[in-house]
C-alpha cells in the first residue's frame, strides 16, 4: 500500500515470488554442502558474539546483481553465490548487518536521499565488521580478511565496469575499497 491505496496486482507478485524463493530451489550435493558450510559459519558467528541465530536461505539467481542480503533474522544468499571465492566476505558483510542492528530505519530518514546516506554508512560499516568477523569466527590475520574483502568488492568494480549497476545503498565499489583501506590504514 502507498498512501492508504492498495497497489494493484501486489498480492499475486507476492504469492509469486514466495513461491519461487520457497519451492522451486534443487542444489547440487556440491552447493549443498557449501549451504550447510555458510549455515555452520552464520551459526558460529552468532555463538561467538552471544546473539540470537540468523536463519540462511539460498534462492533462486535473479538478474537484479544482487548476491546476499540480511533482512530481519534472515540471510538471503543467491544460489550463484555458492560458487563464489568470495563466498566468506559476501556472508561476513551480511553477518556485518545482522551484528550492527540494521534491521531498522534509522532516525531522521525523511528522504530517499537521508536513506540512501545513512544505507551508505550501513554498507562501509558492515564492510568493516565484516573484516572482524573474519578474524574472530574464521581466524583470518587481520590483513587476511581486509584483503578477503577487498578481492570481493574488486569483482564487485569489475562487474560494474561491464555495465552493472551500483546497488542502491551502496557507493561505488572503489570508493568502498578506499573507505575500508582508511579504516584499516595497515592494511594498505
């Protein structure tokens, strides 16, 4: 609903999409066990930092380049992620939202620019908390992980030099990698 009016054909895409993100999934045994490795690693995350579990679904692969997202208790990973080298950062930074509390909007966002400013900062910190969790759950050196995420947000760069498109919320990749680098100026 927007302003009281209910949007036409919203129920059905919403009945559609449940389905498709619910039922219609088969995973190799390979992204199967690469599944249960991301669901060992949300899980081991939350005991190292005292916290409620967050639940890991994998769904189908869109075309909106959109490869995780954490959502209300809830780890959203596209089916492709699976494969990825970068599979460790991309489920550290999303782990990054769930630890930082970014389930919800934050005070003061009265324009989709105060959103898109505040979801910015969300994204370079749990870019940062990402490198943390790295280190204490995985037992990475520190400069292990800045560099772990630093190669993710490089194959981010690449993907928009060939024409993707920056997520809303996001900065541009390198300004990211520049964002982190100063919070971790060792590790340049």
């Amino acid at each position: 609903m927007t302003g009281g009016r209910p949007l036409p054909g919203r129920p059905a895409l919403i009945v559609a999409l449940g389905l498709l993100a619910t039922g219609c999934l088969t995973l190799t045994p390979g992204q199967q066990d690469r599944a249960a490795e991301v669901r060992r690693f949300a899980d081991a995350t939350a005991d190292a930092y005292r916290v409620s579990r967050t639940r890991v679904t994998i769904e189908l692969a869109t075309n909106l380049g959109i490869g995780a997202r954490y959502r209300y208790g809830n780890l959203y990973l596209n089916v492709r992620m699976l494969g990825s080298p970068h599979l460790d950062a991309i489920v550290a930074h999303e782990l990054g939202h769930y630890l930082l509390g970014h389930d919800t909007l934050a005070a003061g966002v009265v324009t989709p620019a105060d959103w898109q400013r505040v979801q910015e900062e969300r994204e370079l910190d749990a870019n940062t908390k990402a490198v943390e969790i790295l280190v204490r759950v995985r037992g990475m050196t520190q400069a292990e992980a800045v560099q772990a995420v630093v190669r993710f947000l490089q194959e981010a760069q690449r993907t928009v030099d060939g024409g993707g498109a920056v997520p809303a919320g996001h900065r541009h990749p390198a300004a990211e990698i520049a964002d982190l680098l100063m919070r971790f100026p060792d590790q340049r």
